[in-house]
C-alpha cells in the first residue's frame, strides 16, 4: 500500500462524485478494498482534459478485477497526458471509448467531451463494459447517447 502521507484517499463514491484530482504532477493511482489511492509520480505532464466519472463507472470498477480497475485507471491517466487513440478512440462523432486490455478481456468505458468551459475541458465516463466481440454493441452507444444528451439538458 502506498504511503498515506504522501497519497490522496479516495473512497470510492468520492471519486465517481467528483473528478479525478489534476495534479500538476503525473500520479499513480491503485485500489486497496473500497479505497482508491492517488499519489504523485516522478515527472510532471501536461493534461489534454480530466475525466469525470458517472455512478455507474464506480460500480463497473467495484465489479471487476482489482488489478484491472488498476490498469484501466492507469490507461485514463496516460490517455489525459497523451491523446493515445489506442488508449481513447472516437466511435461515433460524440462517443468516445477508454480502452483497456488486460488478460484477454477488452474493458471499456464510454465517454463523451464537455468543451462548455474554456479552461476546463472534460470527459465524461458513462458506464462500463466488458467486450466480447469486435465491434462495439449499437446499445451501449445509443446508451451514451442518451446519457450525453441528459448531462447537457440538466447543465442549461
């Protein structure tokens, strides 16, 4: 377990009501039971955007793996430093998916831009989903979709 003094705790409900802490230092960030850690890493980086996450992203995490919850945060971290489409890809022209790969299995967090303010450019995870097939399920999209639009109605 990492250092308490030199870590953020975050419960889990605290990192889906909030977004991930920017540092303005890279962080490392690991799950020990219901308690994420983030703390600072050696280097600094420049953040493209941060990623808010839905309630439903924080119940995906507590569902699956620890080890992937882990990876798929350290993939979110990477993706808001370098725009890596291998780690973030555009699926539709507002859908975005974080992606993860770990022991075989595709993890997948969909996503979409809020650009409203322009000093605080975010991503706004959705849900979760375990792929199984190549191509993402027309559902899930259509879910974000829905969820998009619903973020933005309640924001005017």
């Amino acid at each position: 377990m990492p250092d308490a003094t030199h870590s953020i705790v975050l419960s889990f409900y605290q990192v889906a009501a909030v977004p991930i802490v920017r540092f303005k230092t890279k962080t490392n960030v690991s799950i020990y039971g219901n308690n994420c850690y983030l703390y600072p890493m050696a280097g600094g980086g420049q953040r493209y955007f941060r990623t808010v996450f839905f309630e439903e992203v924080r119940l995906f995490m507590k569902s699956i793996d620890r080890k992937a919850a882990e990876k798929i945060l350290w993939n979110i971290d990477l993706a808001e430093q370098t725009n890596d489409p291998r780690l973030f890809k555009k699926l539709t022209e507002d859908i975005w998916e974080f992606r993860t790969k770990y022991q075989n299995l595709q993890y997948r967090l969909l996503a979409f831009w809020d650009k409203t303010q322009p000093d605080d450019t975010l991503v706004i995870a959705t849900h979760g989903i375990i792929k199984k097939t190549d191509k993402m399920p027309v559902k899930e999209i259509e879910k974000t979709k829905a969820l998009r639009k619903q973020y933005f109605n309640l924001k005017k």
